[in-house]
C-alpha cells in the first residue's frame, strides 16, 4: 500500500522544497505540481515529490485521522 502524506512546505529552493510535519522534515520536490505553492502551504508527498496542494482544513484532517490510527496501534505489525 502506497500513503500520501500531507505536510507543510517549511523552505522552497527552486523546485524543491524541505516540508514538516510532527518535527520529521523531508525534502520534496515540487516538479509535479500545477498550482504554484509558497512557504506555509500544505502539500501531499509521495515517494519524494509533492503531488498535491491542499487545504489547510484537509490536511489537519488527514493528519489527525493518521493520529488516531497510530494511537490505536494501526500501522505497527
């Protein structure tokens, strides 16, 4: 199963970016995206490129239900 992981771009240099989330910092690149992005803006990474802008409300929801799945020990075998 392949995840796409929502964080936020905290640095962008030409077409890559170091994005965050929980204090783990990727790098990322920015080469498949549409829409321009800036600093602050939510992305969803794949497999080391940006794949997605989104929404600051879709991305906190989509890291809190990643939250509550690690919580209840989902993820871990």
């Amino acid at each position: 199963m392949c995840l796409g992981i929502p964080m936020q771009i905290q640095t962008i240099d030409g077409d890559l970016a170091v994005c965050e989330i929980d204090g783990v910092q990727r790098e990322a690149s920015l080469m498949l995206l549409a829409d321009p992005v800036a600093v602050g803006d939510f992305v969803l990474i794949h497999a080391g490129f940006a794949i997605s802008k989104l929404d600051e409300e879709d991305a906190q929801a989509t890291i809190d239900l990643f939250r509550q799945i690690l919580a209840q020990g989902g993820g871990v075998e």
